[in-house]
C-alpha cells in the first residue's frame, strides 16, 4: 500500500451485525523491501474469499500501523487465515517487515455511521 | 494526539478473551481547530473507566484515521460511550472534525502476538 494518498478515502461500511473483524496492528522494521508489492497482491487475493467485506488501513509514519479485515463470518476469516500465499506472506513479515504485531479476531455485535451532510 | 512520533509505539497487547473492541475509522474535514487538546483530555478520561485496556491510533497523513478502543467488557465501553464530556466531544466531532466516519463494537474471540526475538 502506497504512503502517498490521491483519492479521497471511503472507510469499509457500517454492515448489519453479526459480522468478524481482524484487528491487525503492526510496528515495522526498517527493511521494507518487496513490502508494498506482496500488500498489494494479498489485497487481489483476499477478494475472492467468500464473505470477505473489505479493509481498512491506517499508517502514522514512523508509528503505528492499524489494518482492520472485515468478514461475514468466521469461516471466511479462517480461509483467508491459512490460504497458503496469504501464508507465505505472513512467514516472511515476521522474518523481515515486522518489530512486532498484535491480531485481534472479534464479531461484530453494534455498528454505526455518520456522513456529513 | 500529535502526529509528531518519537517515542516507540507499542501496540495494545493480546489480552486474553473475551474482551471487546470498538474500531472507529474517521476521514477528517479541514477544520481540526481544537482536536488535538479534545483527545488529548479524552485519552485521559477514558482511563478512569473500568475495564478499560488500552487504545491503538493511527492516521495516514491526508486519509483514514483508525482508532481501536479495548475494554474487559461490554459495560465499561457502554460507560465511555455515554460519559457526558465524552458525549460533547462527540457532538463537537460531527459538527466540526469529521466528514464521515464508522464505528464497529465487537467481542475478541482470539488473540494472538507476534513479537521480534
């Protein structure tokens, strides 16, 4: 995912509950390399998992990185979890692009939204 | 919260399920007059609730926005949701801060942490 942001941002929708969310939140290390082209890919990939929603991503420079997963249901989550490139790219984030990271798998019992008008 | 980064970050830690999370995505307007001493109050008060965990953020300079609020349980979010400042601060947001944002409440049913030897 490029740091760089054009177009305007749509976040992933409120959807009528239930549904699961991954909360991923990461501290990188300085080698970043082949990072954006494997995101990239996982972000193809992961669209054809059924029930898969969307994604959310948010990144402070030189902090944080939140990335939130939306499914409608936990098997989807699951196939997405062990599909075996989604696998591979995991491996290597922890040998190469992250300090350290936290995942936290929860279903969705309230949602809600605001638009100004 | 300043975007100025310099201490380490540490995420919020893989606490054991269950507990719950609210992930509130926000795109911001023009006007941020006032934000930053707004949640830096909120980010204070919110440690007085029981059960509170612990707060993850991170902006992507010119997107999204994606805060994630933990707490032990259902009552102690309920509780932060409808403390009075935290109501005016919330009036003020859609009045003032954001052009649109999305708020999911959800219970963790897995947790887990991956930290850099």
């Amino acid at each position: 995912m490029s740091d760089h942001v054009e177009a305007p941002v749509t976040p992933v929708e409120a959807y009528e509950p239930p549904y699961y969310v991954a909360v991923f939140t990461t501290v990188r290390t300085e080698d970043q390399s082949d990072y954006s082209e494997t995101n990239a890919r996982m972000e193809e990939l992961v669209k054809d998992i059924p029930g898969y929603l969307g994604m959310d991503h948010a990144q402070t420079p030189g902090g944080l990185g939140i990335t939130v997963s939306y499914f409608r249901d936990a098997d989807g989550l699951e196939e997405w979890r062990t599909h075996p490139e989604h696998r591979a790219a995991q491996q290597r984030g922890r040998a190469q692009w992250y300090e350290r990271y936290t995942l936290h798998v929860a279903k969705v019992e309230h949602s809600s939204t605001f638009e100004k008008a």
